[in-house]
C-alpha cells in the first residue's frame, strides 16, 4: 500500500512502487472478511472502523491533492465498513435473492459517496466471504472482477491501458498469497494499520511539498 502511494505522490508517474503497491487491496480485503468471520462483536468492530475511517479522512483528501483535483473521495476505511455491512446483512437475510441485492446495493452506495476502490471492493470483499470455503470459486470470482474492474478503467483511458492491465495482473497475484492462508492467527497487528494508515498519508503529503 505505501508502495504505491510513494509511487502516487512522490514518483508521479507509474513505477515498480505502484505494481508492488497494488497487491496490497486484495489482501486487505480478504483479512477484512475474515476479521468479520472471527469478530465477537460486530457493531464494536464497525464503530471501531467508523473511528479510525473519519480520523484517516482528512489525511486521505491531502494525499489525494498531490496528484489529483478531485480531493472528494472517502477512504478504503470506508470501503471496507460498506463490505462487511453488505456481508453482514446477507448473512442475516432469509432469503438469499434479496441478501445479494443488498450487497449489490451496498455496491452502488460505495460508488456513488466515491470510496477508495467503490462497487469493485465490495464486490471483492463478498466473494472472499461467500466462497471462504471454496478455493477455486474464490480466486475465480475474485480474478473476474478484476479483469472486469481494471478492463473498464483499460477502456476508458485507452492510452494509459498497459498500465491497467499490469495493475490487474498484479492484483491477480496477491491471490496467491491468499491461497496460501492457513487459517491460523498471526500476531495482533491491526492497531498498527490503523495508526500507520492516516500517519503515512500525512506524511507523503507534507513530504511531496518539499521535494
């Protein structure tokens, strides 16, 4: 993720830094889903959530000014407490037709406050979730939304549609070090994201007015 934000602000232009940096959002994505299978209070876990997104909001606005005019976009906080809502009100839906077009809607939502990654993180944090236990449905589904996420940007910047495709091919990636998830617990890091996530954002900010 810093990877890419270094590569963001600081390169200003589409580097190494960016293709490693994009392994990052499939990855977090997934440990998402999985802090809500393992969570023991879920609306704890979205206040929690909810905190840590609005205190990250103002450095996301500032990190966004390096490179871009459009600053009115809310951070992949955000994204991640629309999936788990999506998730969690599938979960608790009866019916399984109306639970999946609150996902969709949840999607739509996502899309139209402009969170970080929109519909497509939603969508990728719900297929995680549904196939959990299904390895292959899981990294199918999650590779066809990104053809389809980073294919619409390919056609909509044609001129810029090599870089898209290698981002796709890198997020594709990071779906390997998810197969390889064991299940088990690793160590109690997740403070450490949510402090380090709005910490380095301000800092690249104030770091691309000096250089």
């Amino acid at each position: 993720m810093a990877f890419d934000h270094i590569g963001l602000t600081i390169l200003n232009k589409l580097s190494f830094f960016n293709l490693i940096g994009r392994l990052s959002f499939p990855i977090f994505a997934f440990q998402a889903t999985e802090g809500y299978v393992h969570t023991k209070n879920f609306k704890n876990h979205i206040m929690k959530l909810l905190l840590f997104a609005c205190i990250s909001q103002i450095p996301f606005m500032l990190f966004i000014s390096t490179f871009s005019n459009d600053i009115f976009s809310l951070n992949v906080l955000f994204t991640f407490i629309l999936g788990l809502l999506a998730i969690y009100f599938y979960d608790k839906s009866t019916n399984k037709l109306l639970g999946t077009l609150l996902v969709l809607l949840f999607g739509i939502i996502a899309e139209l406050l402009k969170t970080d990654y929109g519909i497509y993180g939603v969508f990728l944090m719900f297929v995680f979730y549904i196939f959990k236990n299904k390895k292959f449905l899981m990294i199918l589904s999650s590779i066809i939304l990104m053809i389809l996420y980073y294919g619409f940007y390919a056609f909509k910047f044609y001129n810029l549609k090599i870089i898209y495709i290698l981002y796709m091919l890198s997020s594709c990636f990071s779906l390997f070090f998810i197969s390889i998830y064991n299940k088990k617990e690793g160590p109690k890091m997740k403070y450490l994201f949510y402090i380090f996530y709005p910490l380095h954002l301000l800092i690249l900010y104030l770091a691309s007015k000096f250089i």
